[in-house]
C-alpha cells in the first residue's frame, strides 16, 4: 500500500500532485492499493471543475480516498500540450470534452483515441518464458516483454512480429491474439494512452536471441521463477499475472 496525506484536495493542482506521486511509485512498484487521507468531505471531491461530473477513479471511505485501479487520476487533459488547431491554426483550439478539444474557428473537432501496441508472450520447449530487461525509461531496469507501438498499415500480427525481431532477433512464424490491457505510457514528457494487445508467439528458433533496440537483456525465466512485482510497466504486470494464471502458476 502506498499512501500520500494531505489537509485538504479542494484545488485540482494539489489533487493532481497528490495522486500523480502515487502513481509513479505505482509504475515501478507493486502496489495493490493507493490512498490519500484527507479532511475534505465527499462532495468537494466528487465535484470536478466543471461542475458537472464525478472523478470516477476515486472512492471515499472513512475518510481515505482510493484511486481504483486501472484508471490515471488528475492527469492534464491529454491534448493539454497541443495548442493550435491542426486544421486551420488557429489558436482558439478549446476543451471539449475529457478526450477532445474543439476548434472555435473551423469547428474542427479532434479526439484523442488510445495507441495501438503490442506485447509478445514467447515460451520455449522447457515451459521458460522470454522476458526483457527495459534498457530505457520508463521504468528502466526493470523487467519487461518483447513489443512495443503498432506502425501504420500494419495489423496486430505484424506488429508484434516486427518487434520480436528487432528486440531479439528472432523470427515469429505464429501470433495468436490473447486478451488486451490498457495502459499509459509516458514518452519524451508526452503521455500516450495505449492498448496494449498480447500474444501468444512461436518462434522458429527459441536457442539463438539477443538484446537489441529498447533491450538491455533478453533471457528466458522459468515459470515457477517469475514475480510479477519484478516487471516495471502496470499493464505488462498484470498481462503477466493473467497469463501465469492461465497456465496454472
């Protein structure tokens, strides 16, 4: 459990700060719950700064405030950073809704939709899991799966083929779709929602790999020997879990 206290969370920039440090211990730890402790009552934090929605990540019990799981508290609007309208220019490009900004001049309106990415799940004859050592941030050091974003043009499959090969050198002969995981993931300063889809792979040769492009290390870790808690990035840890589940682990 990680746990941030604060007098009072009526203005959104403490609010944000708050959360956000909880979410970075989450990004490289493995929390189960995040809370912040506070005097403010259940409405002022329900009321958002419209006015007219409820922040839906958060719950208030006994005055603690929980951030559920899977869903990024006070993050800015995720077009903050873009300040003209792609269309025409102009500089009237305003907040729509919490996932679009709407051009005042042309009308333009521009939603943010999550990035396609892909995760590979590799096994080898002695039932060994593939798993990378993250050479970059975030969450450099830590464990983590072949993948990475989808090109344009290319299909799920593809994609996840293409990374296995530049991380590993190895070539993908099957990708079979297992579940899919939402995630965040910041790059550069810029915060990418994403949907990370996670396959199953066979490769031709599980014996000759290497650690290449974003890859510090690749090595295979037998089943009975992986802790979820040792993967850095939120939604690699749980596809982890799930899929450790599945096979009975």
């Amino acid at each position: 459990m990680a746990v941030q206290v604060s007098y009072s969370l009526k203005e959104e920039s403490t609010r944000k700060r708050e959360t956000d440090a909880l979410l970075k211990i989450a990004e490289t730890q493995a929390v189960e719950t995040l809370l912040v402790i506070t005097y403010d009552e259940e409405e002022t934090i329900q009321k958002n700064r419209h006015g007219d929605k409820s922040y839906p990540h958060l719950e208030m019990a006994a005055g603690y405030i929980i951030l559920k799981p899977n869903i990024q508290p006070f993050m800015e609007h995720p077009f903050s950073q873009f300040k003209y309208c792609p269309k025409c220019g102009s500089v009237h490009f305003e907040i729509n809704n919490e996932k679009s900004k709407r051009c005042a001049d042309c009308e333009f309106v521009y939603y943010f939709n999550p990035s396609a990415a892909t995760v590979a799940l590799i096994m080898n004859e002695r039932n060994e899991l593939l798993v990378c050592r993250r050479a970059k941030d975030p969450a450099k050091g830590t464990l983590d799966l072949p993948g990475g974003f989808i090109d344009m043009a290319e299909t799920g499959e593809e994609g996840v083929s293409r990374e296995v090969k530049e991380e590993t050198g190895m070539e993908v002969k099957k990708a079979e779709y297992l579940f899919s995981l939402p995630n965040i993931y910041v790059y550069s300063g810029f915060t990418v929602h994403t949907l990370d889809l996670f396959f199953r792979c066979t490769v031709t040769d599980t014996l000759h790999y290497q650690a290449m492009d974003d890859a510090a290390d690749v090595f295979f870790l037998p089943l009975k020997d992986i802790h979820t808690e040792d993967f850095g990035l939120s939604s690699i840890r749980k596809g982890v879990g799930i899929f450790l589940k599945e096979m009975g682990e």
